[in-house]
C-alpha cells in the first residue's frame, strides 16, 4: 500500500484533500491523471450497463436529499455504525473494528459501550439556519433512483425488467477513515436498481453476481483477488433478503469491493402512497407523506406490482485501488536496474500515448511530434500529451509509471522516410511504424478493433 500511495502522490493521481491546511481525514483529491483514470472506470461502467444493453437507463439526480426520503428508506433509524470511546486517550472507533476490546491508540481497556453512531450527513438549507430546514447529503444514490422510479417509466415506457443507473457521489460520516481511499467520507458509486418480477428475481441476482465478476475482469482485475461472501443472514441491511459481496484482496486484506443485493419491494414499497393495496413482502415503514404509487400495472389483470430489485453497487474509489494494485509492478531488468510498469488495461490508461521529440525543442522534430500528437488526439481516444523533455529513457520511464501503453519516438530518419519508433509499454518492443498505422494500432489497443 506504501509503495501505491507514493506512486499516487509523486506522478499526480491522489493528493491529500486540503493538504496545505493540514489536510482532512477520509477526504482526498484527485490529480491530473488520478481524474483521466477515475473518469475511465466510470466510463467503463456506463458503456457496459447503459450502451452495451437495451434494458438500462441512466439518471443524474441530486445530492442533497430531503429528509422524507432518508426516513421512509430507513435510512434515519438503521444506518448506523456501533461507536465506542477510549475514555482514556478520548478517541473513537467503530466498535466491530476492535481487536478485542482494546483501544487501538493507547491500548486502554477502558472503553465506552457502544452505541449507534449515525453516518449521515446534515447541512442547512436556505438562508435561515435554524435547524428546522435541512437535507442529507446522500449516503447512496440509490435513493433517488427510487424515488424518479415512476418517472422513468413514464418517460421512457420501459417494461419490467429494465434497471436504471447512476454514477455520482455519496457521503458517510465514517467514524474510522482509513486505509488510503478505501474507506474515505465522501466517496463515488456506480449503482444499478434493477427492476424485476417477483419470483424472477433469484434468476436476475445470480446473473448480475456473474456479469459484474466479468467487468472487474475485464478492468484487469483478475479473478484470483476476488472471492464472493454471502452475507449472512444476521448481517444483511435491512432492505436485502440475500446480498453477495464481491471481495477482493486489497493491500491491506481481504474486503468489499461491490455488493449486489436483493432488495425485494422494500424500496419501491416504502416510498409509495397507499401500501395497504399493493400486496408488499417487505415490512415498511407507513407512509402518509409520498404522492406517487412505485409499481407497474399489469395489463390483463390490472394488478399493481411492485417490482423486486437487483442491486449492484460498486464504490469507484475501492476500484480505483483494486485496479491500481492488480496492474502495479516492479520488474528486474539487465544490469540490476528495475522499473515500475502501471500495466494497465489500455482503455483505463489516463494517457493513451506520448510522443516524444528525439530532441528537446528542435524545430523539425518537435513540429513533426505535434502533428503526430493532434492526430492520435483527433481519434478521440482519450488523451495524448507530447513530451518534449529530450530525455528518451527518462520519458520512457515515466510512461510506463503511469501506464501509458505507447510511446512514439520521432528522430531525424523520421522527417526523412515519416516513420517513427513505437515502444510497446509492456514488452518494451520497439517496432518502426508509419504514422498511418499509428493510428489503427492505437484503436485496437483501446478499441480491440482498428474501425
Ligand atoms: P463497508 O461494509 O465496507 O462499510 P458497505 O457494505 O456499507 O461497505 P455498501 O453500502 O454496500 O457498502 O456500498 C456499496 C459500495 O460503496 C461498497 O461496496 C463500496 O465499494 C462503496 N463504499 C461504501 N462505503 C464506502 C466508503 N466509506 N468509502 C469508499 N467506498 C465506499
């Protein structure tokens, strides 16, 4: 985990959130190509649930949340941690986090019962605070996915089952941040609601567990660092009849990567208006607030049915450090020298290729290396920088720090014939190639096809 946090600080992918004010726990920042990579795992998410399917939608809702909608999800009763003080050196902990009942700080055994910490967030809203008026930041998106439920369908007619999704952020009062950006306070979740019939949704759970071990493969996570935990019934949220929590060996241990749920019609079924009438499994909370009815009609027999959810829900930072981990190297090369090699895959890379002058600031060689560059831009890969450091080795180095799968050397035999050397980031081949096929070699790499 050291060498990654270095790795991340020094090449400009994580920085410490509010670092010249001494920083803040459990926050952070994302850099330069902490953002193009950040940026490419949502991207790859959003392409695999929304572009790649005919079933999914997708949704931006808002952050702030009123409080309705914490309360009848049960969000304001049960989501909680259990908190314990050291009444010795006064600091706090998650109590099912404790080795023994000892202080983790000083050691004490002199610690508080525990008691329910809530992990939400509250902030005022409008000019007056007075206590009276104020939102949640949300703890996940999925609630406001719910709530637009209705929305959707009647903008979109989709029919049972179809799934709506949603990238964007979400906040806990976590009592112990640790661990790097693995548990942080305000973090980004890529979440599916999948909608389906009751009785299909056993079927639907199944699947979703094997599509999204199939994603975080495709992302080079491979399927050795993972394994599946079946949550136990006596563990499960209060929504979820059965949850199996995709794990994955992080640095520091075995740990939820992704959680998929079976949420039955405990979230539709709560936040709708007349429950009495719509025959629900799950056990709701009364409500006398809502002014929508969350279930579809089914047309022959104008029954209501409130469909079952399916919900994968992945945390963009614990993947970000997955990823990260599973392409971190460090290779032995001749003469006792090592490099650092990011082998990521070429899809998630924050820099698609470098183009590198033979020379620094030679009029001819830096002219022809940026034209290379604006047409390897113009595909729209992703980005591509031109490195005008004249320092062929020490570019190379650098790129295959960060994981650029292709650097593109340009040097005088180029301005005479246009071919240039392109440095395979993982073999370290060099092949001499016209800017041309460039371009079809970039594409298959990112693409997997060259149209
Ligand atoms: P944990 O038990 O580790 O606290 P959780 O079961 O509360 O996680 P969920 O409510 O299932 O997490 O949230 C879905 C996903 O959101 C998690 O699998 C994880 O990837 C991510 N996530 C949850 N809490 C955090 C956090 N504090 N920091 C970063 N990611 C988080």
């Amino acid at each position: 985990m050291d060498e990654l946090v270095a790795l991340c600080k020094r090449r400009g992918f994580i920085f410490q959130a509010n670092e010249i004010y001494g920083g803040m726990q459990g926050l952070y920042d994302y850099g330069p190509l902490g953002v193009e990579l950040k940026n490419n795992i949502k991207h790859s998410w959003w392409a695999s649930m929304v572009y790649d399917r005919d079933d999914v939608e997708g949704l931006d809702a808002s952050i702030l949340t009123a409080q309705n909608v914490l309360k009848y999800s049960g969000h304001e009763d049960t989501f909680t941690d259990p908190m314990v003080d050291c009444k010795d050196c006064k600091s706090r902990w998650r109590a099912d986090q404790l080795d023994g009942s000892q202080c983790p700080g000083c050691k004490s055994k002199n610690l508080t019962e525990p008691r329910p910490f809530n992990l939400m967030f509250k902030t005022s809203v409008g000019p007056i605070d007075d206590g009276t008026s104020f939102a949640y930041l949300r703890p996940e998106t999925a609630q406001n996915i719910f709530t637009n439920f209705k929305n959707v369908v009647d903008s979109t007619s989709k029919k049972l089952p179809f799934g709506i999704a949603q990238v964007g952020k979400a906040f806990r009062n976590e009592i112990t941040p640790r661990n790097f950006i693995f548990r942080v306070r305000e973090f980004e979740q890529m979440e599916l609601e999948f909608f389906c019939l009751k009785g299909t949704d056993e079927k639907w759970h199944k699947e979703w567990v094997d599509a999204r071990i199939a994603w975080w493969e495709a992302q080079g996570v491979s399927k050795d660092s993972l394994e599946l935990y079946n949550v136990p019934e006596d563990e499960l949220a209060h929504y979820s009849k059965a949850t199996v929590d995709i794990m994955y060996k992080f640095p520091h241990g075995l740990e939820e990567l992704e959680g998929i749920a079976n949420r039955t019609d405990f979230d539709l079924g709560s936040h709708s208006k007349n429950q009495s009438e719509l025959n629900l499994d799950a056990l709701v909370k009364e409500n006398k607030d809502s002014n929508s009815k969350l279930a579809v009609q089914d047309i022959e027999t104008k029954n209501w049915n409130v469909p079952y959810v399916i919900e994968p829900s992945a945390g963009v930072e614990r993947g970000f450090l997955a990823i990260l981990n599973e392409a971190y190297r460090v290779e032995s090369l001749e003469g006792g020298k090592e490099r650092t090699v990011l082998g990521l895959k070429a899809h998630l890379s924050p820099i698609k290729a470098a183009v590198i002058p033979l020379k620094r600031n030679h009029d001819g060689l830096v002219a022809m290396a940026q034209e290379i560059k604006n047409e390897l831009q113009g595909l729209k890969l992703g980005r591509v920088l031109l490195e005008n450091s004249g320092n062929i080795g020490k570019s190379y180095r650098r790129h295959d720090e960060i994981g650029t799968p292709l650097c593109i050397t340009v040097d005088f035999e180029s301005l005479e014939d246009g071919t240039v050397t392109v440095r395979d980031r993982d073999s370290m081949k060099q092949d001499r190639l016209k800017i041309q096929d460039i371009k079809s070699e970039l594409k298959k790499l990112i693409n997997g096809t060259d149209v």
